[in-house]
C-alpha cells in the first residue's frame, strides 16, 4: 500500500499522539504510524506530572476531565523525597490541596495511558492510524521523504517526518545524528508489586535516594487497585564502570533496607523485572532538520535528576505540531527554517534540564544533598524549587535572580515561613 502525505508521524505514544491530535484541531492532515498494535504495553515508571495536565489543557480542556474519570489512571498529589540519611521531605504539587479537586498529577500504566491518547486519536478525521508496520527505511528524494517498512508492504511519502518512535528511534540516530552517551542516559528496572504496606493516602510517588543508587533512586509510585510500580533508575555510565546488575539490585535494595523490607514483607511481586533506556536531556542536542523534527524521548528530553519524560514529551509534540504548520503555511520545511522548533522547546524547558543535571550531580555528594534536604524541610524556596520540577511553574524567572540563590542557601527557616 501507498500513501501520500504531507506530515507523517513515525510512532503513537504520548509525543506523536498530540503531535497529530494539535494538528487535527488545526484542521491539518498526518498519518501516525506505529509497529504496535494498541493496546500495547511500554516499560516506564507510569508517572503523569502537572506538565501532562497543562498540556492536555492547551489541546483541549475537557480532556483532563475524560481522563481523570479512566479506570486506569490514579490522581497524585505530591512527590515524597527520602535522602541518603532517611530523612523525607514531602512536596505536594500544590501549596495548597483538597482531594476534592481535580488531582494535579497521575498514574497510570502507559498500556492504558497509551491507549486512551490513540483512542483520542481516532477520533479526528483528520488523523490516518496505521498500526503494526515498523517503518525503518528511510530515504531522501528531493524535498520529500520516501518511508516504508523492510519488507516493503508499505509505502509513505511525506514532505516533513515528525519521529515519535522513542529512546530507540532509528530515524533519531541516522538522521538526527543521536547516539547514546553513557553520561547522558539512565538505565532502569521495574516491576509491579501488590500490596506493598505504607502507601501515602494522598497517592504521593516516592523517590528514595539510596547509597546504594547513587546518582540514581529507588521509586514507588501507587497504582490503581492496591499495585504499585516498583524500579531503580541508575545513570548509564555509572552501572557499566561498576558492573551493576540493576535486576538484583533492586531485590537488594528491597532486601537490605529494613524500613523498604517491613513494607515489602506481605507484597507480592506480579510481573517480572524488565529494564528500559531513558536518554536524558542533559546537553542540548539538534532536533530538527531538512524536513523533520524529532520529539519525546526521540529528541532526549527527559529530566536528569527526576525521570520526568512524558511531560516533555507532550511538550514537544505540541510545539512540533505548531512549527509544522508554520512549515506548510511558507512552503519551507528546511533545517534552518524549523529550527525555530528547536529555540521553542529550550526556550520551554532547558532552564528546568540544566537544574536536573545539577541536581543529579548533587547526587555525588550524599551528605551535601542530606543538607539539601534537611534545608528544604525548612526553607521554603527550596520545597518550592523541588515541587516545581513536578508542577508546571516557569522557573526561569526565579533562575534569573540572584536573590533566588541567596535565599536558597542562606535563609532560615523560620525567614522562610514569614514570607
């Protein structure tokens, strides 16, 4: 089969979904092609931040409300951070909460995160679905790109690709000149476990910094029906140097923590422990270029410090879509035209990186972020600065300022509240 268009879109997760929902209220055209059929499972630590919220808001409001009412899906308010030492600090993603309001962040399993954003999709008319074809040949011709899988069934010519296929995006790698840098990139594991005890009653994830991990964390973040996704996320270079086996290592840590060992001692594990890649946003890379654009994990957007992918990932396919309208309203789909797309998406969320990879190396230095931690149970600009790596806030303003950073290190606790 042989298909024309102008914007085809190479994978149906999070990022290419909105990618082709923002076109469709557009009133633009694209075919989203995925190798999966839905639905289908994605390894992940199923984690929706405030990001996906306000997202989801910009496409269309009332789709925060259909989600929320998912079966699949468990409203979050706040994110519990455990320090090297065991002290907690406790962030809700809003100062203030009620549970009777619309919860500000969720969980959910991608197997149904994913299929609630294609079944979205299938409902433009101007979205073309495609699933179960694997497009990996790719061809320049032109102005145009000639797309088919190996065995050459299908066949799509389009004038701009917008790739969505994930940490392993071939397309990313030939021609975005992607490649995986071990000090910019996290390996994980996770399973799902029942019943595990001491859940937060307002479904807070939780981030525990172990000795053990560093510079990475051990996670628990609740699902619906008593499950919890269990894992442990380790920066790539540091298990490769230390021969980390992260499968044994996360039944270790459950092991040999005894307040993770009382927890876990009635749980049942549900799933096996499988592993995934998470290529961080910790450089700035290219990602555009003479008739593409590159978005989600496909484009290395993820959070050094906490993970947080999904977010950006909606984030960037928003934009892709916005800059991809730019490019059929002026004919000119070249690398330094879309660029622009590339200025849009730093300009959204390098601040908010860059903090994630100091963080991340403040995790070379358990007892300076035990410090970090103790201060933040008292200062108020620094649990704000934590909450809003979860919540959608614009830290640039803030960055900016050096008074930011004298109250972040000098200012007393009791300074703080009076504020």
């Amino acid at each position: 089969m042989a298909f024309r268009t102008e914007i085809c879109i190479i994978g149906a997760g999070p990022s290419g979904a909105m990618t082709a929902m923002r076109l469709a209220k557009l009133g633009i055209p694209s075919i989203l092609v995925d190798k999966a059929i839905f639905p289908r499972d994605k390894i992940c630590g199923d984690a929706l931040s405030g990001k996906v919220v306000e997202v989801f808001r910009k496409l269309d409001p009332k789709l925060v409300d259909r989600f929320s009412t998912h079966p699949g899906q468990l409203g979050s308010w706040g994110v519990n951070f455990v320090a090297p030492n065991s002290n907690n600090l406790r962030v809700p993603f809003k100062k203030e909460f009620s549970k009777e309001e619309q919860a500000p962040g969720f969980i959910s399993k991608r197997i149904d995160f994913d299929s609630f954003l294609v079944d979205e999709c299938r409902k433009y008319k101007q979205i073309s679905l495609i699933e179960g074809v694997r497009l990996d040949q790719f061809n320049r011709e032109g102005d145009r790109w000639l797309l088919s899988e190996e065995a050459g069934a299908v066949e799509i010519e389009a004038r701009l690709v917008i790739a969505a296929d994930g940490a392993h995006s071939r397309f990313a790698r030939v021609y975005g000149g992607m490649k995986v840098e071990p000090k910019h990139y996290c390996a994980g594991v996770r399973t799902y476990f029942k019943g595990v005890g001491k859940m937060d009653a307002d479904n807070f994830i939780e981030l525990h910094f172990l000795k053990d991990l560093l510079p990475g964390y051990f996670w628990i973040f609740p699902l619906p029906g008593g499950y919890a996704n269990v894992g442990v996320g380790m920066r790539s270079d540091v298990v490769s140097n230390g021969k980390v086996n992260l499968k044994k290592r996360l039944q270790e840590v459950i092991r040999d923590y005894p307040q993770l060992e009382e927890r876990f001692r009635n749980a049942e594990m549900v799933d096996d422990i499988r592993g995934f890649g998470l290529p961080l946003g910790s450089k700035k890379r290219p990602i555009s270029g003479d008739g593409f654009l590159l978005i989600g994990d496909a484009a290395s957007l993820i959070d050094p410090f906490t993970g947080e992918g999904i977010g950006n990932a909606l984030y960037s396919g928003y934009f892709a879509a916005e800059h991809a309208r730019t490019a059929l309203l002026s004919g000119d789909f070249s690398g330094k035209s879309l660029s622009a797309y590339d200025q849009q998406v730093y300009d959204r969320l390098w601040d908010e990186l860059k903090l994630g990879r100091r963080m991340q190396q403040l995790l070379r230095f358990p007892w300076l972020f035990n410090f970090v931690v103790n201060k933040a149970r008292k200062n108020k600009v620094l649990s704000e600065m934590i909450s809003c790596m979860f919540e959608d806030i614009d830290l640039r303003d803030h960055l900016r300022k050096p008074s930011f950073y004298f109250k972040l290190l000098f200012a007393n606790g009791s300074e703080q509240q009076e504020e």
